[in-house]
C-alpha cells in the first residue's frame, strides 16, 4: 500500500520529470 | 508532437523507486529526506535555469546530483543504479 506524504509525491514528481526529460533528449 | 505513451511509464517507475528507498531507509529517515533535498533542489536549479532562459547555470549539475546521491546511497549500489536511469544526462 502507499503511504505517500506531499514530499513523497513531489519526489515522484521531480523523478518524473526527469525521466521525460531524458527520454526527449535521448530521442 | 511526441507520443505520452511512455509517461505513465515513467511515472509508475518513479513511484516504485520512492517506495523502495522509503523502505530502504524506514529506520534513517535523515537520509530519505537528504535524498528528497537534493531532488527538490536540482529541480529549483532546473526551473531557475528555464526562467533565466539561458543566462543562468544551474548550481547542481545532474553530475553533481549523482555524485550526492551516490555518497548518500552508499553500499546500495541497487538503488543508485536505478537512480542513474532517472537522471537525464547521467
């Protein structure tokens, strides 16, 4: 189960966007 | 325009990767939210860079984030290689 703080969700936000800004430079 | 298939993807990644180091570290709590710290840094960086439109050199380089991040997660060479996958210029 997830037991996600505001913090939590915007570190899953920060790795996010990271990863999509990785996939774009990578393409 | 680019296919979004790829972002719930990436946002289910990132959600996993959390809960990982979340229990990873449920007995330091100082070091999830050293690694929180950092994050929430680089992307006051990022965003800072974004606004200058170029006139500004982000303080933490993706480099910088990786190196901090690898001191923090040390002997966790799992979480760090996982880490790398996130990080755009790694």
């Amino acid at each position: 189960s997830y037991d996600f703080t505001p913090l939590d969700s915007s570190a899953v936000y920060v790795l996010s966007s990271m990863a999509r800004q990785r996939r774009t430079s990578l393409s | 325009p680019p296919p979004q298939n790829n972002q719930p993807v990436e946002f289910n990644h990132a959600i996993n990767y959390v809960n990982k180091i979340k229990n990873r570290f449920q007995g330091q709590p100082d070091i999830y939210k050293a690694f929180l710290e950092i994050l929430h840094t680089y992307q006051k960086e990022q965003r800072n860079a974004k606004e200058a439109g170029g006139n500004y050199t982000p303080a933490l380089t993706e480099q910088e984030v990786y190196t901090q991040v690898a001191r923090l997660f040390k002997n966790q060479e799992d979480l760090l290689s996982e880490f790398g996958q996130f990080l755009p210029d790694a």
